[in-house]
C-alpha cells in the first residue's frame, strides 16, 4: 500500500515536472482517496494501473491528469456530471481541487464501482458530490437533467456522434463537454453537432494525453458556427 512519505515526494517530484505545485491540504486529500482506491482495486476491478509496479504512470493518469485539467477550466465553479466514472478519476481529484464550488454527479452503471464512490465521497467528506448507478442513457429520460449542469466529462471511452449528441442533451446552452483523451484516441467533432471546439489542451508530457473542451453552442448563434469549423487552440503547461 501507500508509504506517505514516498508517495508525497513523488508526487512533488511528478507534479514540478510539469509546473504544478500540490497544496498540503490537497495532497493529503489525493494520498487519502488513492489509498482507498487501491484497497479496493484488490477486490474489484477500478483501474489496470498498478501502483507497485509503475507508480509515475499512476499517480500521472489519476491524479496529475485531473490537476491540470482543475487549473485550465474556464469555471471555478457550477455543476459537472461525468459519465462513467468508475474508479473516480478524474472527477474526484478534479473536484478535490478546484473546491466545493462545483458540484458534482458521478455517473457509474456498475453497482460495485458505483459502491466504491460513494465510500471514496464519505470518506473524504465530499459536499456538493453525488453518485448515480445507471446508465447514461437512462438519466436522459429525467427531465430535471435536462440543461442542467454547466459541464460533462468524461475519459476512457470510445466517443460515436450518436454519443456526443446524447451528452450535449445535459448541457446548458454554453456549457462544456470535457473528453479526457490518452495519446491515438482524439476524437472528431462532426459539425452538424451542436459542439464547437473551445480548447486542446496538453495535460501530462509523458501520457500524450489532452483535453479536449467543446462547447455547446447557443441556440441563437448555432445557425451562424454551423457553416464553419471551430479553432483549435493549444495552451502549454
């Protein structure tokens, strides 16, 4: 399991590689939820990363990842749902730093995962964050989702239109989709969607990862981006 003293020099040491600086407050609130992440990773299935074995691409994909991600959003504050959340990243260390200013629905189908959530929300001492065991397609069935969240976001797999056309249904007009996209998986944005790429972001060098911001754009002005790609602007660490 974790050895505090280790994980928090290495965590420093992974963080000043890409010129992040981790709070003790934070970083105590990070080595809590990985502790019990991996605790119950021995008995259920919440990641394929192995902290004993590669502990740089773990702490790099569940943590550095989100912490990025936390200082490049366009909000401090709002209403994020993510989809699938499984083990709870990069939603929880997400919201572990940008505050309790956003709320958060963490979306997982799986009663196990969705089991573990909750524990990771009770154990932290999460306000303002709440678990959903079901299906994303099922929720669109609930009209108080409907344009109600100023984000979504989601990683680890694979974006059809169909699907982009599906998430956009919990989005206020101006509201973000936020795609967590490792190295090979980037993702076209088809222009009849109601999407305009806003941002590209890189988030950890030694992932070729990124994030990829969409927004949604406004009824009023839709017809208007329709006729025309959007930019795509690259913001370094």
């Amino acid at each position: 399991m974790l050895k505090s003293r280790e994980f928090q020099a290495r965590l420093k040491r992974r963080a000043a590689r890409i010129g992040l600086g981790v709070p003790p407050d934070l970083m105590e609130a990070l080595e809590t939820y990985l502790a019990l992440l991996l605790l119950w990773n021995q008995k259920i299935n919440l990641t394929a990363l192995s902290y004993q074995s590669n502990p740089d691409e773990t702490i790099d994909r569940l943590l550095l990842e989100p912490l990025v991600a936390a200082r490049v959003l366009p909000f401090s504050s709002g209403r994020l749902l993510d989809i699938g959340s499984g083990g709870g990243s990069p939603a929880i260390p997400l919201r572990l730093a940008v505050g309790e200013g956003l709320e958060v629905v963490l979306v997982e189908s799986k009663t196990r995962k969705a089991a573990f959530l909750r524990e990771a929300v009770r154990h932290l001492g999460l306000s303002n964050v709440s678990v959903e065991s079901s299906r994303f397609e099922e929720l669109l069935t609930r009209p108080d989702l409907h344009e109600a969240h100023d984000a979504v976001s989601i990683r680890a797999v694979r974006i059809e239109p169909r699907t982009l056309a599906g998430f956009q249904a919990f989005l206020k007009p101006g509201g973000r989709l936020l795609l967590f996209q490792a190295a090979g998986k980037e993702a076209s944005t088809p222009t009849a969607l109601p999407f305009e790429v806003e941002a590209a972001i890189p988030l950890v060098d030694s992932l070729s990862s990124r994030l990829l911001i969409l927004r949604k754009r406004q009824p009023a002005i839709a017809s208007s981006h329709s006729a025309r790609s959007a930019e795509v602007f690259h913001v370094e660490h």
